[in-house]
C-alpha cells in the first residue's frame, strides 16, 4: 500500500509539494563576520516544506565545510556564497527568488 502525502492527497511518489515549496520560496545568502573574526555564510528564508537537515547535510559535504542548522537557518563556515547558490539553483530552487 502507498504512501499518501498530508498536504495534497496524492501518492508520496506523485507528490508535488516539495517542487511547489521550491519554487515559492525567497531565499537570501549573506556572508557575515562572526566572533574573533570567523567568517559564516548564512542561507535564510527557507520554508518548513523543505527538508532543512538533509539540505544542510548536503550543503557541508559538497562545500567540506562544517555549519550547522539553527533557527531556520543553515549557517556554514566560510565564504561560500556563490557556490551555495550554484547549489540551489541545481537543487531545483528559481534563480530569481535567491538574493545573494
């Protein structure tokens, strides 16, 4: 027996919430300057739809940076602005609702 999802009523593998989420979504990546002069790259404005911890998972391991999840809000070590939002762009997220 399938799956069905929450939200739509469809079968988990016909599921369209997640894509809906990403496309609605305005996201905003800043670089800010954190105690003794650490420097964090902080990605906001990402709705509950979206499955944050694998995101933030898959963010560490492909930048091989450390960062962590808090508040809403995926906070990695270093500058990593353009290649997070190359990241997102491939993830499926519109170019036009990222400010970076």
């Amino acid at each position: 027996m399938e799956e069905i999802c929450q939200k739509c009523g469809l079968p988990k593998n016909l599921c369209v919430c997640q894509q809906i989420a990403k496309e609605q979504q305005k996201i905003r990546i800043r670089v800010d300057s954190r105690r003794f002069g650490k420097v964090v790259t902080v990605v906001s404005g990402l709705g509950k739809d979206v499955d944050l911890e694998e995101l933030t998972k898959q963010l560490k391991r492909k930048l091989a940076c450390g960062g962590t999840l808090k508040n809403s809000e995926i906070i990695l070590q270093g500058s990593h602005k353009n290649k997070v939002k190359q990241m997102l762009l491939e993830q499926g997220f519109k170019e036009e609702l990222i400010d970076a």
